[in-house]
C-alpha cells in the first residue's frame, strides 16, 4: 500500500515531463554583436549578449570582455577575468595588460605608456622582467644605424633603403610617400587618385589611389620596384585600362612609365610586355587584334573521341593581390571567375569543349561586400602542356566598358579593338571615398566574363585560334547593402566561320527558287487551262503568288531541315572537330528562314482548304423506274399518269458516305503527336539538341545541361516527325489499306453498288468522275436480289463497273469543253437558288423549290446524257495522261471540241479531300510544331496545339465542306449525320 501511494505521483511527474518534452519548442531569440550595449558582449556560444563583470568593458570585436582604462588583467580562468585599478605611484597598464607601470612621459586612451615619435617604448629586460619604469629609447636615424621605428613601435629596424643613406629623415625637397623617401623631380606629386564609373557618369576621388598612386607610380618609375609596378598596373586596371587626356591618372601613369622603359629588353620577347612592369596592353596598331585572334593558331588539337580524345581545357592563372603581391598561380575553375554558386561538376563542364556554358545568378551586394574586401587579379593563360617544357599561351582579354579619348573602343568593330591582358571579378575597395574602412560609395563587379573559342576554318584536326575572354564590368551605386542585388554571368562559347555555310544555304535558295518560279508559272499556266480563260488579270498574278507561296515554302522547309539535320550529324558524330554550332545570334537568320516556310505554308494550306470547300459536287443517279403507277397528277385540268420516283436513299447514303471521308488522312494525328513526344521525352532524343558534343540520350541530375541549339531542335524535332509520318503513310499504303480498310476505294465501291456516279468540279473546266453506274442495272432492290448481283459479280458472270466496255477503271480526271461547262452553268443556276425569308414563303417559294427539283432532274439526265454519249457537240474521249503529266500532275491538251477523259488508277479526286493533300498537311503540322516548340522551348506545349490546331481546322473542313454538299447537291442537311 505504501508503495502504491508514492508510485502514483512519481508516474504522473514522470508523464508531465514526458509531455513537456514532446511539446518542447526549440526557438531562440535573434541576437548579433549590434544589439549587444557597451556593457556587454557578444557570446559566440549562446548566441547572446552576456553582461561583462565588474570593472570591464566591450572589446573592439564586442566578442569579450575587457578591463576599462587603468585597470589590469589579475586573473583569468579561461571563460572569465578578473579587473584590479592600478595604484596611484604605477597608473599605466602594460602592453599586455596584465602589469601596472610607470611612464616616463604621457598616458594614451588606453591608459599605456606613449613615446614620441622616433622612440620605442621599453618594458621589461632582456629576460623578460617587468622594469618599474617604462623607458623611452630613442633609433638612430644616422649612420651607422639607419633605423626607425617598426609598426608596434616596440623595437629598431632598418630604414628604407631609398632614405638618403648618412639619414633616415626624408628631408626636403625630398617626397616622402607611402614609407619611401623620392628624390626631388621624379615624378610630379600632381596625380589624379579619381576612379571613373562611366556607367553611373560619376567619378570617385577614391581612398585607396589617394593613398598608393603616387607611390607606387614613382617606386616604380624611380626605385623599379616590382611590386610597385604591379600595384600601379592594378589601379589601372581597376580603372578599366581606360586612356584619357589626363596623364596624371593611373593608367595615364603607367603609361608614360611604359614609354620611359622603350629603351630596356622586353619581357619574354613580347613587345608590349615591358621589364619590371605588368603586362597590360597588347598594343595600339590598327588591326592588331585581327592578327592576334585570327593569325596563328593554338599548337594543340580537340578530339571528341577516339584514342586522341582531348576534351579538356587547362587554364590556368597568375594571382596579384592590390598590393602588387604575387600570390600563386592558380587552375581556373572552382569559383575564382565563376561568381555564382555551383557545384564543382557543373563548374568543371565549363572547361570541356564543345560544351557550351553558361550560368547566370544574382548575388547579394552584402555578400560581395563580405567576400572580396579587396579584389584579386588575374592573369590567365592557357595551359599548352609539354611535361618539363611546359607552355603557356596568354589569353588575350576584351574589356568591353574600356574606353579611349572617351570612346567605348571594344564595343566597335574588331580592327578598333584595344586587347589588354588583367581582369579582376570584384572590386569593393576603389569606391571607398573617405577612408579604406568605410562603406563604398560604389562597387564594380565582373557581370559577364565570356570566353570565345574560334575554330580555324577547313580545319581537321580540331585547331582553335588563341580564345578571347571578353569582360563586362557593372557600376553599382550603394544604396542598401541588404537588399542590392547584381547579376553576373559566365559563359564559354565556341565559334566556326559561318560565311560558307551561309552561302551554301543562300545558293541552294536562289536555285531551288528559281526552280519554284519556274513551277509556279506552270502551274498558273495549267490552272488558267483548267477554267478555260485566255486572260492575264489581276486574278493570275493572284493565282500565281498562291503557288509560288507552296512552292517556296517546300524550298524554305527543305532547305532548313537539310541544314538542321546536317549539323545534328557532323557536330554530334565528328571524331576530330571540324564543325562547330552557329552561335545563338548566328542562328537568327535560320529562324528567319524557318517562319518564312511556315507563314508561305499557312498561305498554301489555307488556299487549298478553301478550294476544297468550294468544290462543285453533282450525284449523277443511273436508278430509272422498273414499272408504273396510276398516279394522277394535276395539270391543266387533265389528269396524268407518271412513273413512280426513284428513292432518294441511295444519294443520301452515297452523300454521307462523302462528307464522312473529306477529313480522313494518311496517318493518326493522335498517334503521329503521341509517338513524337514518345521519342523526345521519353527516350531522350532531345538531349542529341543540347549544345554539347555527346550524342547520350540520358543525362545525369548532377551534370551540367546546357542550353539546347535552336537549329538542332528544329532539325531534330522535324525530321523526327517526318521520319514518323513517313513510316505512317507506309504503313497505311502497304498494310492498312491492302488488309484492313481503304475507304477512298470503298467509296467508288459504294458508288457502283448504290448506281450513283459523283461528278467533282475542282476548277471551271477541270474535275474527277467516279464512275458508279451499276452493270446491274438497278440498286433499289430487295435484299435477295442484290446478293444475287453481287455473287453474279463475284463469279464473272456480267459486264464490267469500268466506263468503257471490259475494263475496270472507274474514276477520271475530266478536263470539260467551255460548250459543256457553259450548259452545265446554266442548269446550275436554276438549283443554286434559295429561298427567301421564312415569312416570305408562300406559294411562289413552294413552286421555286419545285423549279429547284426539276433543275436537279435535268442536271442529273444533261450529265447522264454527257456519259452516254448522247450530245455528239458535247462528247468526249477516254485516254491516258501522259507519262510526264502525270508526273507534273498537269495537262498539255486543251479540249476544244470534246471533252478529255484521262484514265486515272490513282483515285486522283482524293486530291479535294485532306487524303489527297497529305504532303501539305504534313508539313504544315511539322512547321507549326517546331515553330511553337522554337517559341517556347517546350515540346510537350507544342504538341498540345499542334493537336488542337489540328481539330479546329478538321472541325472548319467538316463544317464548311458539309454546307458546300447541302448547297451545292439539294441534299438536306438533316440527313448528313
């Protein structure tokens, strides 16, 4: 029982702090060594504001605590001291705090012992015993001593060696600056420390050139001091290696520095590379950058593949600190000119060529401000290997916002450029205007660094002219550091000579358009035969642009696919690199080329839908009646017996049988988009379009992808769909229409079986008969009756369907007599027709339908007759189209007198239905694919309207070709389901 009573508490106690455990949050409050009052100080470990102890105040980092002025250090046991005031007769605290001792002259801030200038202050022994005194003991500026004292003031040193050498006092009208004493006239103390921001039209009179310019220019100029060169060839850079007509600033400086040396060796036998100083400039001659960049080329060749695989780029860099310091040399790549955050993969596929590069970031003001104090400077060079003969090949470096007499030289044409050599990425340090500590007034930071590569033309060993990198720097103003973002961006890009290429492609458009004239013309010639007119009118320069539009569109799409096709298999196959991709700005005019085969095909494809709908259509029915039947007919007051109607049916199916097949095609739309997005999606294919070497369809997360080539994509994304269209056509040619369904061939069946012939009028004088007129006779009949016609039919044991006597050919290619066209015209308009309003119908109306009903008879018995020979003015002949005819698909004949029948095997009246026209509308689906893809770099997108385009225009051709039939064949739209 007792147990039980004290085990009851225990367990709840141990359940709440389970409780309060589980329901714990882990939030602490924000707190930086700003917030922290002078009392306190900034716990690197809490990451709080610890109050110091007694007698202590904030160290300068606000990280510690210290002891206040005249207090010493007694005792520390590592997280904390203790502070003691020190007595009257020893004020002053030693340098290390933790002794009291007596000055022998004045007390600074901090409560120590402080010397005149030219004296150390003396502590302790030589061993290290603390004096009750401090001393003061002055250096011996004369001979034989030479000495100052050092930075801490602690001890004796040498005085420069440029002090006169019985004295290290620079006396007048000796120049002392930056710790070196110059002799008089050496170099005018006049110099402009001012930093021009031309982007801003501000100019900076910076801390940093007040202080070292005249220095390092007159060390460099007088004492030939290395790192003062270097220095002053820094601040010139950092001012954009910019001329001027000022001589007094730091690249003015360095130039006449440059000059004076004209007289002493060269440096590595370059000219422009002058003893003891940094080397620059290449030089000012005119057209010096052409022979530079485009003369000789790099002694190594680049393989894709193969045993002399050589892929990778070896940069490498000589690193200066401001200061003028050499501090190593240094491999290009993992971050040094690479400003954004990537990771070191991604970095290194920047130095792989043939992999075109690019990667673009914001960074924060902040951030750079924290990061690069003081800029770095880069020489590059480029590794040509050799083992222990090792050679370097110098980068040249295009400053793109250097400027000349006020001039923005580089951004002019290539014999004007100005090529230099030193780059930096960062440069926090000139903008600062009052002093090196405080906050710039402007910052200057590298926001593109691009390095071009230019292949040597006709070249098969993969040479390369010397790569340029091209620098673009940006001035940013400080305003607030927080919230200040810019933009940088590094690139490497290849390039080839594009001018043969171009003119390749020029050629083949001239000659291949000339070709198109040439067929248009025939064309218009062939269509002006076609509607029987004589006349050259506005309507035939109309006609001929239509065709020249289709043909010339053909030239266009065939040209660029060629192209794009071409370069996706030299670039992606080559073993040793002989081509390399036009560059995205080189890629412009192919664009160009590829909407203009877009916008002509649009034109050709919207003529021939609009053809197709306006299609003259004429049902001719062979049905005549097998018997009569008294049926009276009121006429003139006298009965009359007339012969029963023969059904409508037949025409209404044949009818529907037509307007169900004007859309069919060739292919599947849904699968032809499916199957491509299959393979560009799915399998990867559209990996071959990046711009990069490797022919890999599946790529690594964690590699670097670079962008994709629009003339690759193009090239890629068309012939893919070709390529699938193509095997669909075959498909259905070989397989689908020999063994499962051919619906144009059962459409002419249908035709024979129903006793229904179809007259297609394309132009005036120029259409297709379908042949449909049964051998047996008649096609209303019961369902015995017409098993019994067909097994006759099926045995051979009645005539022939074909119009002539024992032959099978039932459709032709009619080309019509004016006489004919004319009689038929007039017919037509008795049935083209319509009625008025519906408030208007009255019995008038009803008659008009009657008077529309009778033209269709008579048309119907006029194009009988015609097919039967009946009209010896109006007749016509049967023959075969010539070989080339056909094959140019146009007629040399022009009926005069009769009519011409041309035997047609090829069902050519697919030619008014989408069927006939799967060339165009193939094309046309493969323009407006790859012209939405190369709009929104997304196949998935282009696919999707590639297939709502494709509906709507299917739902145009239903609509306006069903409102053609009604109107131009009386059948009723109610019965066109």
């Amino acid at each position: 029982m007792y147990l039980n009573r004290h085990k009851a508490p225990l367990t709840l106690f141990l359940l709440l702090y389970i409780d309060l455990l589980n329901g714990q949050q882990y939030v602490i409050p924000f707190k930086s060594p700003s917030d922290c009052s002078a009392e306190e100080s900034f716990d690197i470990s809490s990451l709080s504001c610890v109050r110091c102890g007694s007698n202590q105040r904030r160290s300068k980092t606000g990280l510690s605590c210290i002891c206040k002025t005249g207090y010493q250090t007694l005792t520390t046991d590592k997280a904390s001291i203790t502070c003691q005031q020190c007595p009257t007769d020893r004020p002053a605290v030693s340098k290390d705090g933790f002794e009291c001792i007596r000055c022998p002259g004045s007390v600074n801030d901090e409560g120590k012992c402080q010397c005149l200038p030219g004296s150390v202050l003396v502590e302790r022994d030589v061993n290290g015993n603390l004096l009750d005194e401090a001393s003061c003991e002055m250096c011996n500026g004369n001979s034989p001593g030479l000495s100052v004292p050092n930075n801490s003031g602690d001890r004796c040193e040498r005085c420069q060696a440029s002090f006169i050498n019985s004295s290290c006092v620079c006396d007048p009208p000796n120049v002392l600056a930056g710790g070196i004493c110059f002799p008089p006239g050496s170099l005018s103390t006049n110099v402009n420390p001012s930093v021009n921001y031309a982007q801003l039209k501000l100019s900076v009179q910076s801390a940093w050139f007040f202080k070292n310019l005249y220095s390092s220019s007159a060390a460099c100029l007088v004492f030939f001091n290395l790192t003062a060169c270097q220095a002053l060839g820094n601040m010139c850079v950092m001012n954009m290696h910019s001329f001027s007509g000022v001589s007094t600033d730091a690249c003015g400086l360095f130039n006449t520095i440059f000059r004076a040396r004209a007289s002493f060796s060269s440096t590595q036998d370059i000219s422009s590379w002058r003893v003891n100083l940094p080397w620059l400039y290449y030089g000012d001659e005119p057209g010096l950058a052409t022979r530079v960049l485009q003369t000789d080329p790099v002694p190594i060749g680049f393989s894709f593949r193969g045993r002399n695989k050589n892929t990778d780029i070896n940069l490498v860099a000589a690193v200066y600190n401001v200061r003028g310091e050499f501090l190593r040399w240094e491999q290009v790549g993992g971050g040094n000119l690479q400003l954004c955050p990537q990771p070191t993969t991604k970095q290194a596929a920047a130095f792989s060529f043939g992999t075109a590069y690019q990667e673009s970031c914001d960074l924060s003001v902040a951030e750079l401000l924290g990061t690069h104090p003081e800029p770095l400077f880069y020489d590059v060079f480029m590794d040509l290997g050799g083992g222990e003969n090792r050679k370097l090949l110098p980068l040249p470096t295009l400053v793109y916002n250097q400027q000349y007499n006020g001039r923005f030289i580089n951004q002019e044409k290539m014999k004007n450029w100005y090529l230099s050599r030193r780059m930096f990425v960062v440069d926090t340090l000139s903008g600062r205007e009052k002093s090196m500590s405080s906050l710039p007034k402007v910052i200057r930071v590298a926001s593109s660094v691009k390095i071009r590569f230019q292949l040597v033309p006709r070249t098969q060993e993969g040479q390369v002219f010397p790569p340029l990198m091209t620098v673009t720097y940006r001035d940013v103003a400080i305003t607030d550091i927080n919230t200040q973002t810019v933009t940088t961006t590094f690139a490497v890009e290849y390039e080839m000579d594009q001018n043969e290429a171009r003119i390749k492609t020029d050629t083949a458009l001239g000659v291949m358009g000339g070709v198109a004239v040439i067929y248009s013309l025939l064309k218009t010639v062939n269509w002006k035969r076609r509607i029987a007119s004589p006349l050259v009118n506005v309507e035939t320069m109309g006609k001929f642009l239509l065709f020249y539009a289709g043909d010339l569109a053909n030239v266009f799409f065939t040209v660029t696919v060629g192209s794009g096709l071409y370069w996706l298999i030299f670039y992606k196959a080559q073993q040793f690199v002989s081509v390399l991709l036009p560059l995205p700005a080189q890629e412009e005019r192919f664009v160009t080329y590829i909407g203009c085969a877009f916008a002509l095909k649009a034109v050709q494809f919207l003529h021939k839908l609009i053809l197709q709908v306006s299609t003259d259509v004429f049902f001719i029915d062979w049905e005549r009646p097998r018997s009569k039947t008294s049926r009276t007919v009121q006429a003139a007051g006298e009965p009359k017996r007339d012969p029963s109607p023969v059904s409508i049916w037949r025409t209404y199916f044949v009818a529907n049988e037509w307007n169900e097949i004007q859309t069919i095609r060739k292919i599947s739309p849904t699968f032809q988009i499916i199957a491509v997005l299959f393979f560009l999606e799915v399998l990867g294919f559209s990996n071959l379009a990046l711009r990069d070497p490797w022919p890999t369809l599946q790529r690594s997360s964690q590699a670097y992808t670079p962008s994709y080539s629009l003339m690759l994509r193009y090239g890629l994304a068309a012939t893919l769909w070709l390529c699938i269209g193509l095997l669909q056509v075959i498909f259905f040619t070989v397989f689908h229409e020999h063994f499962v369904e051919d619906k144009i061939r059962q459409f002419v069946d249908l035709c024979s079986i129903s006793n229904i012939s179809v007259l297609l009028l394309s132009h005036r004088c120029f259409g297709y008969y379908i042949h449909g007129r049964s051998v047996h006779g008649h096609a209303d009949t019961n369902i015995e009756e017409m098993n019994n016609n067909l097994n006759r039919e099926s045995e051979s044991l009645c005539g022939q369907r074909g119009l002539l006597p024992n032959t099978e050919i039932q459709t032709f290619q009619v080309s019509l007599t004016n006489r004919l066209r004319s009689h038929y015209d007039r017919i037509r308009e008795q049935i083209g027709r319509r009625n008025g309003p519906s408030r208007l119908i009255d019995a008038s109306s009803a008659n008009q339908f009657e008077q529309r009903a009778r033209g269709y008879q008579t048309m119907n018995h006029f194009l009988g007759s015609i097919i039967d020979h009946a009209h010896p003015d109006m007749d016509y002949i049967v023959k075969d189209k010539l070989m080339f005819e056909r094959v140019i698909g146009m007629e040399f004949l022009e009926p005069s007198e009769k009519s011409l029948f041309y035997n047609d095997e090829a069902h050519s009246f697919s030619d008014v239905l989408f069927y006939g026209n799967e060339a165009t509308l193939l094309i046309f689906d493969t323009l407006f694919f790859c012209v939405v893809d190369l709009g929104s770099q997304s196949f998935v997108l282009a696919a999707v309207l590639t297939c709502v385009q494709q509906m709507i225009f299917r739902l145009i051709r239903n609509t306006l070709g069903r409102k053609n039939l009604v109107n131009k064949t009386l059948v009723d739209e109610r019965f066109l389901i």
